[in-house]
C-alpha cells in the first residue's frame, strides 16, 4: 500500500513544477472511489501563495493506493 507520504512524492514526480515549500502547498486526502471500493490519494500541489496564503498555479493527481500510478486530474 502507498503511503501519504509516497503519494506526495509520485505526485511530485509527475508535476510540472516543484511546489514551494509553505504546508498549503501541498494538500492530500483519502478519495475513495467505485464499487467495489478502490482507494486513491488525492494529491494537489501549488508552486506560489498569493498575498492571502492561496495557492496560484495548482496540479491535482490521484494516486491508485494499491498500484502508485498517478493520473493527473
């Protein structure tokens, strides 16, 4: 099984950019889909903040929890 952590890793791995370093840059959440269930992490990093703390450019993936392929999104 993929963990958070790899999940993050695959997902930056296939970004066109490298996400700057503040916590908000780098989000991930649980996606379960289908039936029967198959687990994903959703993965979405951002390269800069604005001047609110947002994120501006943004990449999204799902990561397979069984398999690590990522499919950007």
């Amino acid at each position: 099984e993929i963990s958070q952590d790899e999940a993050i890793e695959i997902a930056k791995e296939n970004a066109s950019f490298e996400p700057c370093p503040q916590l908000q840059c780098v989000q991930i959440r649980y996606v379960p889909r289908g039936i029967p269930v198959r687990g994903y992490w959703g993965v979405v990093l951002s390269d800069t903040l604005d001047s609110d703390g947002q994120p501006n450019r943004i990449e999204s993936f799902l990561i397979d929890v069984q398999t690590g392929e990522a499919a950007r999104t």
